[in-house]
C-alpha cells in the first residue's frame, strides 16, 4: 500500500549537512522530533503531540505554537512513537492519511523532522465550511482564478529578469534573492519595527529597488568595465545567489514566518469564487504596475533607450545612448519589481531565507517560454507558467504541480525554442 | 581548543566519500563545461538517476546488486539522451535552463508521495547496498591518529579512488585523441567545426553521455557510503558545488576536478568544525554568532570564493586562461 505516507526530511545528518540543507537542524545538540502543522498553507497552533518510547512510557509532549511548530527534546537515539492528539485539532481539520500514531526512528545528534499531513475533513479546497463538495467546473475556475494570480505575482519578477537579460546578456541566477530582498525588507518593516503592511510593502519595494542600483552600481558595472564574459558573468550570478541566501539565513534563520497582517483573511464571494480580499488587491497592484512598465518601456525616450538597447547595444551607444546608465536604470527597476514580488509571494507563502530560490526556476521558465530578452513575453510567459502550475492539478498531484510547468518548459523549447513571442532568430 | 578535532575532521575530508563523489561529479561536469563549453546545470540529476536507479533495482524489485549497476548508468545515458535532444542544437543559455529545470523536475518526482511507493518519498530508500558490503575485504578500523576510518569507510573510499583513477584515465586518454580535439575545437568556434563537416550536435550529445556517465559514477558513492538514497542530496545545489569544484581546480585540466573537491572540501569541513569551536570557546561572541548561524558562514564563503574566483583568477589553480570557455554564448 502507501507506505510513505509519512513525510519527513533529514535521515542522514552528515549528508544534509555537507550540503547545507540540514545546517541548522543538525548543529543542534541532542536527539529530537520536531515538525510544523499546517493546513492550507496556513500554521495550526495548539495542537498537542504525545511521545513515548519503546517501552511505552512518555518521553515527553509539545504543544504547536502560533507558527505551527512543536518540538520534542529526546533521550537519545531510539525508537519513538509519536501521536497526535486528534481531538486538540481545529474543528474540520483531520489528518488527511488518517495515521496520527507514528513510530520513527531517531538517529543519533538527530532532529528528525515529523509530518502530520492535515486537511479539512470535507474537501481540501478553499472553501470547507461548505457541506457539499465544490463541482468540477468551481474547482477548474478556481485554478485559473490561482493561476492567473501566482503568474501576475512571477510576472512581476520575470519582467525584471527579462529586461536585465536583454539589455545586459547576464541570465542572472541570483534574481531570486531580489525576491527574498523584498519579502525580508518587509517583514523586518512590517514585524520588527511594526509598521502597517501597505507602508512596510511600498518602503520593501524602495528599498528593493536601491538594492538593484547598488548591486548595479558597485558589482555588475565594474564587471562590465572588466570585460568580463557573459558565461563567466552567470557563474559569477549563481555564487552570488548563494552567498546573499546564506546571508540572509545567517540573519533571518531557517524558519518561515509570516507578516504580522492578513495572514489569514476569509474569502468574499466574487460570483463563484470565494477569493481574500488581499488576493484582489495584489492583483490590482500587480496589473497597474505591469501595465506602467509596459506603458513606459514602449512610450517614454527611456523606455524605447531600453528596447534600443536590448535590440542592438553597440548602435544604441552609436546613437548616443548611455548603456550603462540605461542597464543601471533596468536593475534598479528589476529590483523594485522583484521585491514587490517577493513581498506578494510572501503574502501567501510566508517569508523564508530560500523563498526567491525556490521560485526562481519557474521565473525562468516564464522567461524562457515567453522568448529570453522580450519583456512582453515575460507577462505571457509567466501567466501560461501560472496557470499551466495550477490546471496540471487537475490530472497530477498537487506536490508535482511544478513538475508539470517546467515540463511545459521543455516542451515549448523543443518545438519553438525562441518562445511563444521570441523573434525568430538564429539561436543555435 | 580542540585542534586535534578540527584538523582530523578537516584532514578526513581531504580523501573521504563525499569528497570522491563531488570529484567524480566535477570530473563529469569537466568534460562537459571546461571541455566542450556545454553549461550542464543539471549534474546532479546524473547522479540521483544513478543511485536511485541502482537503489530501486535493488531495495524495490529485488534485482541483484550488479544488475542495479547497470540500470544506473543505463539510467544516466537516457538522461543525456533526454536533456540532449531538446537543447543541444540551441545556445548554452537555453541548455542551462533546460538541464537546472529537467533536475528539479527529477529531484521532485523523487521525493514525491505518489510514486514513494516505488522511490520512498522523501524518506528515500535503504537496504540495496548490503551485497557490496558483504564483498569488503577490510576487517578493522584504521586508526592513523588524528585521523581515523572504520572498515566500510575504507572499503567505500578504495572503490571510490579506483574510480577517480579510472575517470581520470578515462578522460586523459578521450581528449588526447582525435575524438578530443573536435570536442575542444567545439568549445572554441562552434561554427568553424561545423563548416569542417563534422556532427557537431552529435559530438555534443557523446560528450554529455560520457560526462553524465562519469559523474553517475559519484552518484553510486554517495549512495552506497550512506547506504541510503535521499532525494534532497541530488539538489541543484550539488551541481554548483560541482561547478565551484571545477573552476577551483581549473576547467579542462585531467587533474583540477580532483584537486578542487579536495581543497573545497577541506577549506569547508576546516571552517565548519572551527567556528563552532571558536564559539564553544568563547572566542566569538555568541551575540554575533551562535553555533547555527556558524553553519550558514560556510556556505557564505563558498559563494564568496566562487565570484572570487571567476572575477580574478577564472582558470582557477592549474587552467589555461584561454581553455576557459566563459565569453561566448
């Protein structure tokens, strides 16, 4: 049958940690379970967890806090049942495989992680209040509604990501960690110094955006003037990307948390979808801004500098454009729009020191199937990745639904490898 | 301080299994990026089809250990079949892409839950190495002082190093032949290799077969030392561990790949057992670092090291300059 129903991380201690995965859960000291519960992406608190040892006597209990997360220290190494105490669980939420009695094995200097799938006990979807099961139809509409909404959030990124590739070459691994920039900048605004979310978001985006120039300013144009090779220019991005990530876990640490409003908000009714109110507005914003970049890329001088410079950069300079000050210009905008991403995707997802990273390659895959360097294809790339992530549920697995994008990917390059609005180029 | 831990663990490092597997890895990757110019991001998914394919032969349907072997490195030429086909006819750019997004694709079926029947989810799978044990002739542990190895460890680490001789022999005699020439011909002017009448696309393809069975090579010893196949070690990370590797010791160098996982792993274990000990005794100040935060500074360093090394010495310890193919695209 289905044996590995149980989910959990980290068997081989030294392994996850010569790789970095485990870095924090395995320095700690001693033997423990831990775990985090969630439904819907959201933490369930207060939660109890019975462990007991072999022989059966307890070794210890733990209580979910307010970001889902419980942990028990052990003895030591051994064999350890672990039991979730079904009757502490929200009311409509149950464990999805029904088994809330583990027995796992704990190794030695071990923190071994423990995963309670939860779920609610109608139907997994937006809306378990509802007695009867949402119809085929809701549920198809509702993936395109979250489609349409997870590709306006990449959108954003993968706009930033394409106009950097096209004026500058550099296929910059490290666009992720823009991301992560602006979901951090507003927590840190938003959590530690307590500002209003809207004001935290619009001040992550500024800061988003100096933190493009600045990236620009000392690193990315000093390397234009050495000369450096494009491929060498990607290597470089990629060592970037993994020494801003572990910054930010050296800072942040390794948990996810969430902003300190509207973490959970009711859906309203919006003919048949139930949708939160946060979710429209994020839209909003996501389409006005994408629609003033495109707005100011193809009627403003700077805007048609940019495209200019995207096209042909030794005419553009011929014509007495300033390439630098027009790629520092596109990084300071990439930046500001990966961070308002960030800020978004953290909205719905919870802030997290790998969140850009884990994001990054479908925000490749919208730029890529769009046609590298189009920023007009980036915005259609990103929603055919969106909703491709979303409909593909309905025939996968929920947990494969990235799977099924980036092998959309794949396919796309295969029989239109300039994208769905690439110029037709010699690209081979 | 204790120096003897943090130099044997260091020291350890210099020869043990996880070394040997990003060696074999980056000796892979070597023969795609630092020989042909191929911009394979997707090693380490060579590596998972490897070990999972001998895994599951073994530990799911039963097959004997040598036939999971075969079904491994079987495994990794269809990979290259697969990325190939696709993207070796486009620029590297779109190989990159293709090859980092066809890895996480694989790291995800893995560990995904409808297929853990077969894979084991993100548990992974145990019990197929028990037959490669069994053929260990080490009895005891080698204790050298400061530096100690029990007998699997040994046994793995012997096996392992008679594949990095193999690889390298492997490699030294390919690219001195005609074979290796068109192959470095290609990494210089793609076009003017084409224009001599000469497959290019095919040569491309062989070379990603050898280079992805070379580094499924690292893939059987990561998994047989752990006696375990785990989903989230074959990570995209791996790869630019692997590509760190390879630049460190110098792109198309025999030797570079196997220098660069040693000094990497070294400099790596060195910092990682010496901040927390510079922490457990007072040295740092723990409101500056704790003991977790020092596992994230390795990894910072590494980063650091990598753009270290591409901006002021790209050809790395032992390379040409001019054999480094990082301008074209």
């Amino acid at each position: 049958m289905r044996r590995a129903v149980i989910i959990f991380t980290a068997v081989l201690g030294f392994v996850l940690m010569s790789l970095g995965l485990g870095a924090t859960s395995a320095l700690a000291a001693g033997e423990s379970l831990q775990g985090t519960l969630a439904n819907a992406g959201q933490p369930v608190a207060g939660v109890k967890i019975n462990v007991s040892d072999e022989s059966g006597t307890s070794a210890g209990t733990a209580t979910s806090a307010a970001d889902g997360k419980w942990s028990v220290a052990v003895k030591g190494p051994g064999t350890y049942k672990v039991d979730l105490d079904t009757t502490t669980l929200p009311q409509g939420v149950t464990v999805t495989n029904g088994r809330p009695s583990l027995t796992l094995t704990v190794f030695e200097g071990n923190a071994r992680n423990v995963l309670f799938p939860l779920g609610s006990a109608a139907a997994p979807g937006s809306k378990p209040a509802e007695s009867e099961a949402p119809s085929q139809f809701d549920r198809v509409l509702d993936l395109i509604y979250t489609g349409i909404h997870f590709g306006l959030v990449i959108a954003l990124a993968a706009l930033g990501l394409s106009l950097i590739f096209g004026t500058m070459g550099l296929t910059n691994f490290a666009h992720g960690e823009l991301i992560t920039f602006g979901a951090l900048g507003c927590f840190l605004l938003n959590v530690k110094l307590g500002l209003p979310l809207w004001l935290a978001a619009v001040l992550a985006v500024v800061l988003g955006a100096g933190f493009g120039w600045f990236q620009d300013r000392i690193f990315w144009g000093w390397l234009r003037n050495r000369r450096t090779g494009l491929i060498g220019m990607m290597i470089i991005s990629i060592g970037l990307a993994l020494m801003l990530r572990y910054i930010y876990l050296y800072f942040f640490g390794g948990d996810t948390r969430q902003y300190a409003e509207y973490v959970a908000q009711p859906g309203i009714d919006v003919g048949p979808l139930a949708i939160a109110p946060k979710n429209l507005v994020m839209d909003a914003v996501a389409i006005v801004v994408l629609i003033a970049v495109s707005l100011a890329l193809t009627k403003t001088r700077l805007g048609k500098a940019t495209r200019a410079v995207s096209t042909n950069p030794a005419l553009a300079a011929a014509s007495g454009i300033s390439v630098d000050a027009i790629i520092r210009l596109v990084w300071t905008i990439g930046g500001a729009l990966a961070a308002l991403s960030g800020v978004m995707l953290a909205l719905f997802q919870g802030v997290n020191y790998q969140m850009g990273f884990q994001v990054l390659l479908l925000v490749f895959a919208a730029v890529t199937l769009g046609g590298l360097g189009t920023a007009f294809g980036a915005l259609v790339g990103s929603l055919v990745v969106g909703l491709a992530t979303q409909l593909s549920t309905l025939w996968i697995p929920t947990e494969l639904k990235n799977v099924g994008a980036l092998v959309v990917l794949i396919v796309i390059i295969l029989f239109r490898p300039q994208g769905i609005l690439g110029r037709r180029e010699r690209i081979g | 301080m204790n120096w003897e831990l943090i130099f044997g663990v260091s020291l350890e490092s210099l020869f043990n299994a996880t070394m040997i597997a990003y060696a074999l890895a980056a000796i892979g990757l070597n023969v795609h990026f630092g020989y042909t110019g191929l911009l394979n991001f997707g090693q380490s998914a060579f590596l998972g089809v490897a070990a999972y394919g001998l895994a599951m032969a073994v530990a799911t349907f039963g097959a004997p250990f040598w036939l999971g072997l075969v079904i491994g490195l079987l495994g990794a030429v269809v990979l290259a079949l697969l990325l190939g086909i696709p993207t070796l006819r486009l620029r590297a750019d779109y190989l990159a892409i293709v090859t980092i997004a066809a890895a996480e694709i694989i790291r995800l079926l893995f560990r995904s839950v409808t297929l853990s029947e077969w894979t084991g989810g993100s548990d992974g799978l145990q019990r197929f190495s028990d037959d490669f044990y069994a053929m260990n002739p080490y009895s005891s542990t080698l204790d050298l002082g400061i530096v100690s190895w029990d007998n699997r460890e040994l046994w793995v680490m012997t096996v392992g190093w008679i594949l990095i001789a193999v690889s390298l022999v492997v490699v030294f005699l390919a690219m001195r032949s005609p074979w290796g020439r068109v192959i470095k011909a290609i990494r210089e002017d793609e076009d003017a290799v084409r224009s001599l009448g000469k497959n290019v696309v095919s040569y491309k393809m062989q070379s990603l077969i050898l280079g992805g069975v070379l580094g499924s090579l690292g893939g059987f010893v990561i998994a047989l030392s752990n006696a375990a196949v785990q989903p989230d070690t074959y990570g995209t990370e791996f790869t630019f561990y692997a590509y760190t590797i390879v630049i460190l010791g110098g792109a198309a160098r025999v030797f570079g790949p196997v220098i660069g996982s040693m000094i990497f792993w070294f400099l790596l274990a060195f910092i990682n057992a010496l901040l927390p000990e510079l922490i457990k005794n007072g040295y740092i100040p723990t409101w500056f670092m704790t003991p977790t935060q020092a596992g994230a500074v390795g990894y910072v360093l590494v980063g650091l090291g990598l753009i270290l090394l591409l901006v002021f010495r790209p050809q790395g310890i032992f390379g040409d300059k001019k054999e480094v193919m990082l301008d074209g695209r």
